[in-house]
C-alpha cells in the first residue's frame, strides 16, 4: 500500500509539472491516473489532497464550475475521512474561488476562510499565512469595505515578511 501511494503522489507531481508547464492534457491524465490509484487503495484524504490540487490547476484556468466541483469532491472526502486539516485548506480554496464567480457571494467567501482561521488545524496554523490573509484582504476589497482590506493587506506583507525571514536558511 506504501508503494501505491507514493505512486498515486508521483502521479499527482507529475500532473502538477505538466500544468506548470503548459501541458495541460497531460496534466489531467496524470490527475486522473492519481485519482485511479488513491480510489483503489481506498485512502480518501490522498483523494481528497488530489481533488485539492487539480480544483486549484482548474482556478488557474479560470474554470470555475469544475475547479467548485473539484473542491466539493475534496470537502467531502475530508470530512468523511475526519481530515480536518485538509477541510481548513478546502475552505480556503472555496473563499478563493467564490472570487472568480460570475456573482461572487462575499459573505459566504468571508465565513470560510474565518472558519480556515477559527480552525484548531496545526497544518493550518504552520502553513505560510500571508496567502490566507491576503485572500481575506482580496474578499474585503472586493466586496466595497476598503479600509479593513488595507489593514488586512499590510497584515499579509508583514506576514510574508515574516516568512521569508524564517524560510532564508
């Protein structure tokens, strides 16, 4: 099973590469060649990362209606599997793509990534927080309330100054 998954992650790299680099039919191949192996050994947060990770391939593609589906697939499969790390990470990306919607719902796209930050998630917590924090500051913005976006914009600069000073060594 060991094996299998780290196949399933060499796929997913792979997938990941080829999207990088523009080769995005092989891209989907090696997501769904990822999927393929995870389904089989049954481990649903490896299935949920995956979802994870081709939601946020299709948000780079401005596809939004299956980057949503992707992340629905990823929600659940995170709560099934009791991953809560991995459901603060999707609510993240589920903010992030309700800015790409036709009609964004700003209050929606506010309470989850207020539910990202409320989560006890030690990956969360841990993970680079200037990117959380600015896409807090983008729904501020976007949604007409400037002044809370500026102050939560300064709060991501600060937070990715502080980043980068621990990531240096």
């Amino acid at each position: 099973d060991h094996r299998k998954s780290l196949l399933a992650l060499a796929f997913l790299s792979h997938a990941s590469l080829c999207f990088q680099l523009g080769n995005n039919s092989e891209g989907y191949k090696g997501y769904a060649d990822s999927l393929s192996v995870a389904e089989a050994l049954g481990n649903m947060p490896l299935q949920a990362h995956i979802w994870d990770y081709r939601a946020a391939d299709l948000m780079h593609e401005k596809r939004v209606g299956e980057a949503s589906d992707a992340l629905q697939k990823a929600l659940n499969l995170s709560i099934k599997s009791h991953d809560e790390g991995d459901v603060v990470f999707v609510k993240e990306h589920l903010a992030e793509l309700e800015l790409d919607k036709p009609h964004p719902d700003y209050s929606q796209a506010l309470r989850l990534i207020d539910e990202a930050f409320a989560s006890h998630s030690p990956a969360f917590s841990s993970s680079p927080q200037y990117y959380p924090i600015h896409i807090r500051a983008r729904i501020l913005l976007e949604s007409g309330d400037k002044s809370a976006a500026l102050s939560e914009f300064m709060r991501a600069v600060t937070a990715a100054d502080r980043w980068r000073i621990g990531a240096l060594p």
